[in-house]
C-alpha cells in the first residue's frame, strides 16, 4: 500500500516507494512516557474541564488499575483535532508519526457511518478508547482502529474521562 514514483533515466528507472522515503524516524513512535514534557497534561484537562481539585486529579489518574484514561470522541470529533490533542496532553510525541502509525496499522472494526477516515482505515466516533501516556504511537494507532467502546448519549461532553 503507498504510492509509488518512478523515477526515469536513460535506458533504466529506479522505483521507490513513498512511505518509505516519509516514514518518521523510530523515536517519534516511542511512547513519551508520564514524564515527558508537554503543554499540558490530562490531570489538567481534568482539574479544568471536569472541575477536579488537582488532589481529586492525581487520584482519578493514580486509581486507574492500568493507569490509562478514556478518550472520548464524538462527532465533532476530526484528525487533525485528534492528533493536536494526543499531542498537546502528551500521549505522543509527534502528530505526522501518529498519522502514519494510523494509516499504516490494521484496521479489524467496519467502521461505522461518519466515521474518522485515515487512509483505508477508520476511526469511530461515538466511541471511548482506553489510552496511557506509556502506549507507543503503534500502541495506541491499534487501540483506535480496534477497540472502540460506543455509547449513544454523552452526559458529560469531554474529551478525557478518568
């Protein structure tokens, strides 16, 4: 799957596939880990969006048994809104990388109407996904396009639940 050039020359061509020449470099992949630094983290997502005192922050996130938290998306919900957010909280390190880990990642799950598409894949909307900052971008690229958790009301409007 990619795009291929082809490049000519007297009398011979040298054929090279796209993603290999884009493909990020492996660190950006790496998972960043609860320590690395960002703009900002879930627990302030948390303290600002869902009124938490920094104390009730650190518990909701230290209570969680596989110290992941949920993604929510809806149907506002977009690529690139996505990829700012994991970015901006965070969960990975490079938003081209993400992309690509996306595009690149078996998709198992139909996707459902209005869906979140990359490349042949998808991602459903109206849907919750467990995350961890400890998840590389592969990790996470496969919870996504694998694990969706639906749900047809959303009580809470947010896009980080403990």
């Amino acid at each position: 799957m990619g795009i291929w050039f082809i490049y000519f020359r007297a009398p011979n061509y040298i054929e090279r596939k796209i993603d290999e020449v884009s493909k990020p470099s492996a660190e950006l992949f790496e998972a960043p880990g609860k320590d690395w630094e960002s703009q900002g983290k879930v627990e302030e997502y948390f303290i600002e969006r869902l009124n938490m005192t920094p104390e009730e922050a650190m518990e909701a996130r230290s209570s969680s048994k596989d110290g992941t938290v949920m993604l929510r998306l809806r149907e506002e919900s977009n690529l690139d809104s996505l990829a700012g957010n994991l970015y901006y909280y965070g969960f990975i390190k490079d938003k081209d990388a993400f992309i690509y880990a996306l595009e690149q990642s078996e998709d198992s799950v139909d996707g459902m109407q209005n869906s979140i598409e990359v490349g042949d894949n998808t991602i459903d909307r109206w849907a919750s996904y467990r995350i961890s900052e400890e998840m590389t971008a592969w990790e996470i690229a496969d919870v996504l396009l694998n694990d969706p958790h639906y749900f047809a009301y959303d009580e809470y409007n947010k896009l980080f639940m403990p």
